[in-house]
C-alpha cells in the first residue's frame, strides 16, 4: 500500500464535491468544518425535506443509527409517520443475527410494524411488487470497505431496480470503517461476476457507499441507473479510520463483530475459502486467525514474520488439530492485508503439501474464484506460481482505479 502522503497528493480538488453524471446524481452538501454527522443527521437536520411529501421505502439493518443512538428506521418514521411505507432488508437480516449465506424470508418489523421485504431471500433484486407502493428508495447500510461483503452488492441491485420502475433512490452515506484511502487486490472478470463481486472494484476499494453509487452510475456497473442523491457526512475525512469518528460500532454482521473485524476480514477472508484451513470463526475475533489442518504453529510463524508487514504481528496457536497465527493488526496499517491473506494462504498450502487447494468441492471452488474475482490465485498456486507473482499482476490494476474514482470521491 503507497504511503498516505502520495495518496493525499493524487486526490486533487475532485476529491472535495461531487461530480456531474449522467443521470447527473445529486449530493447534498455539507458545512467543510462542522461537527461529525452521518448522512442520516444530515438529512434529519434538514428535517427529512428530501422524502417529505414522498412514499418511501428504506434499505436498512441493525447497523443503521444516528450519531445519537437512534435507529435509522425510526428516526425516519417518527419524522414522516405514514410516508415510511415498507423496509427492505439485506443479507444477515435485519437484526444481523442470521448467518452469512442463509437466505431470509420477508416478515413483520417488530420495532416499526412495518413489512421487511428480503432481499436475501428467492429474490436479491428489489422485485416490481416489493417497489409497488413507493416513490423513492432510501438506502443506510453501514458497509465495511470490502469488495466481497453483500451488502454494496444490494445497494447496485436495488439502484438498477429502481431505475427500472422510475423510483428515485437516496443514499444516506456513512464511514468506510477501514478509512479511504486503502486500495487493494485483483479486479473481476466478466465471468466471475457475482453478489459476492457485483460491481468491478478492487477487493478494498477505500470508498464509502455514497462514493460506490455515485461511480456505478457514471461507469455504467448496472443496465440502468436511477435519479440519484447521496446525502454526504459532514466531518469525515480519508484518513479517518472507524475509531476516529467516535460512534459505537453495531456488529455488521455475526463474523464482524468488532470496529477492527474489517481489517481481518480482509487479510483472511479469501484464504478461509480454502479447505481445512482455520481462520477464527467461532473465537474472540473471528478471521483473525490464519491456520491450517496439521500445520506446525511455528513454521507458520517463521514464515509470517519474514513477510515484512509494518503494523501486523503474529502469534503462533494451536486448537481442534489446526495451527497457525494469530493475527495483530493495528487499524493504521501500512501494510497491503489483502496481499498478506495471498501470501499466508500460499504458505499453508506449501506447509501441507498442496492439500488446501486440492480437496476443494465443485462449489466451493466456485465461491473462492468469484471472491477473489478470477481463477488466477487458486490455478496460479496449484501449478506452483509464487503469491508475490500474483500480487503483483493486480499491481497496474489497482492504480489505474485510484486514478479512475478520483472525480467520484465526496471527501478529501
């Protein structure tokens, strides 16, 4: 990962506003020095004048509050009362409790009374039906900066469905936990496209949800794209990692627990599509663990701590026939994590002989390549490829994307 300082020096003025696409989004803009606030105080503070007047459906969760504790949802239905028709809700419900992949069935809100509709369920595309009844699509999801995490997945999907029914859709941005100026890891192709890589970015994009809605409708990532507002923060800057905002973090999902979970998320969550290996789910800090079926803890600490990652250390552990690391990673890492995960996935296929790439089931292998986008990394490895190669080959890549989302970027 380049230093922050040449990353400050590449934003440029677009960084500061948004830019003028076609159909030309709106941002609502905000006070350059004021207090912190989230897109949905900013809104509250405007007395909800976007919606009012509007029928209105709102994408949310449990992760969803203002800066005062309040959830967005009734916030939003104390401030337009009938005018909130229905709720829409993404992976992992809209409590978080449900587990990653299950599917949810559309029920009763016991917090509004109002329908959730899934979509994570038969259908992830906001139906014709389930758009019926309103005028405008809201969303707020608190997202974690990761490329392969459903939830910007949901929001591309849904942008696309309301273009399709001639619903204006607003975005309530919030703070990419991980900060925005992180930029990492290989691009998707074509064919490996999938709700686990729906939009073509890297696997940390360094963008908020407001940012990624904004570049989707201007590069043309969905068929069509809808009459757009992001409501931006006041107060966030790039460099401004989840602690630096002060505001509690809700759980984004049962594996993300912590305000740090996407920093580990991320330097482990391709290597937990392997097989027999151990990444931590079910611990203290679930994907802050790397390890593997019979592996010696200390080789794979020996290897690790030859890798030269400023800002992460291991540890070596060893439970239910797995050893390995555990994983240290203090949240202003200049280390690139998503190359580290390639790198200690390489070794703990190298310390059992290959057996981590080779008993992999048909879907198995099919969810690791649209994770990471491609089957460069699981045929690389298997024909002996070494992981700085392929870090490598994402290289131009990933500069070529700085470059790219600089006219869409709301924050300095």
């Amino acid at each position: 990962m380049p230093s922050r300082r040449s990353f400050l020096t590449t934003s440029g003025l677009a960084a500061l506003t948004g830019c003028q696409l076609a159909p030309a989004p709106q941002t609502v803009q905000t006070a350059p020095n004021g207090p912190f606030m989230l897109g949905i105080d900013m809104l509250a503070s405007r007395g909800f004048d976007l919606l009012r007047g509007r029928r209105v459906g709102l994408i949310t969760n449990h992760t969803a509050y203002t800066s005062q504790g309040v959830m967005s949802r009734v916030a939003m239905q104390r401030a337009l009362g009938g005018g909130l028709i229905a709720l829409y809700g993404p992976e992992h419900g809209i409590d978080g409790t449900v587990g990653a992949g299950k599917h949810i069935a559309t029920r009763r809100d016991p917090v509004t009374g109002l329908t959730v509709h899934s979509l994570y369920g038969p259908t992830r595309k906001p139906t014709p039906q389930q758009l019926a009844g309103i005028d405008t699509l809201v969303f707020d999801v608190q997202d974690i900066g990761c490329r392969s995490y459903t939830y910007i997945s949901t929001m591309a999907v849904a942008m696309e469905a309301a273009a399709e029914q001639g619903k204006s859709f607003v975005v309530l941005d919030r703070p990419n936990p991980m900060g925005g100026w992180r930029v990492e890891g290989p691009p998707v192709e074509k064919r490996w496209k999938s709700f686990v890589s729906q939009i073509p970015v890297p696997y940390v994009h360094g963008m908020t949800v407001g940012e990624l809605a904004m570049m989707t409708t201007a590069h043309g990532w969905i068929a069509r794209s809808p009459r757009l507002t992001v409501v931006k923060m006041q107060g966030w800057n790039r460099s401004m990692t989840w602690r630096e905002t002060g505001l509690r973090w809700h759980a984004t999902s049962p594996n993300i627990p912590h305000a740090t979970s996407p920093f580990y998320y991320v330097a482990t969550g391709i290597l937990g599509g392997a097989s027999a290996v151990d990444v931590g789910i079910g611990t203290e800090n679930p994907f802050g663990y790397a390890g593997g079926s019979g592996v010696p803890p200390q080789a794979m600490l020996e290897a690790c701590r030859s890798l030269g990652t400023p800002g992460v250390s291991f540890s070596p552990y060893s439970r239910n026939g797995f050893g390995g690391v555990r994983l240290s990673i203090h949240p202003q890492t200049q280390a690139d994590l998503t190359a580290l995960d390639v790198m200690m996935l390489g070794t703990l296929n190298r310390l059992t002989g290959g057996r981590v790439l080779s008993r992999m089931s048909a879907d198995k292998t099919s969810l690791f390549n649209k994770v990471f986008g491609s089957e460069h990394l699981l045929h690389g490895l298997r024909r002996g490829e070494s992981p700085a190669s392929i870090i490598q080959s994402w290289q131009g890549y990933t500069h070529s994307f700085r470059r790219s989302r600089q006219s869409h970027l709301l924050y300095a």
